[in-house]
C-alpha cells in the first residue's frame, strides 16, 4: 500500500514489488542479515518445536513489526494527501 500510493501507476508498483521480491533473497545469502529477515520466521514453528529458542527468532519478528508499522503509516498518510 505504501508503494502504491507512493508510485503513478499500477505497472511501476508491480515493477517495485517485484524488485523487493527479488532483492530480499539475496540479502538472506549473508547469515548475519539472513536471521533479521522476515523470512526467517517461515522456519519459526519447525524450529521451536525440535529446540530452538524462541529468542532465535525475536529479531526477525521485530523488524517484521517495526517494517509493518512505518510502511502502514506512510501509506495512511500517503493517502490522505492523495488527490482523487
């Protein structure tokens, strides 16, 4: 949402998705960034069930929540200066 209110068109908000589609994997090469991605959590249940803390995890979680809370209020305010 916040993309999309931010770019003209629907073509260049898929192009931007995308690109972060793609991006995010690479950045998940390097281990230090990889357990700070919100895709770690894919792994959470398997991993707290066969002995991982929970504490493995709480970093992915917090920039998942921290993410999700910049990107909501960009788009909120993004809209609300929109014109229709």
């Amino acid at each position: 949402a916040a993309v999309g209110s931010r770019l003209g068109s629907v073509l260049s908000t898929v192009l931007a998705t995308l690109l972060v589609l793609l991006l995010m994997p690479l950045a998940g090469i390097v281990d230090v960034v990889e357990r700070w991605l919100p895709s770690h959590l894919v792994g959470a249940q398997v991993g707290l069930v066969t002995g991982s803390g929970a504490a493995d995890y709480l970093g992915a979680a917090l920039v998942t929540l921290a993410g999700m809370a910049v990107l909501m209020t960009l788009a909120i305010r993004r809209a609300g200066t929109r014109e229709l």
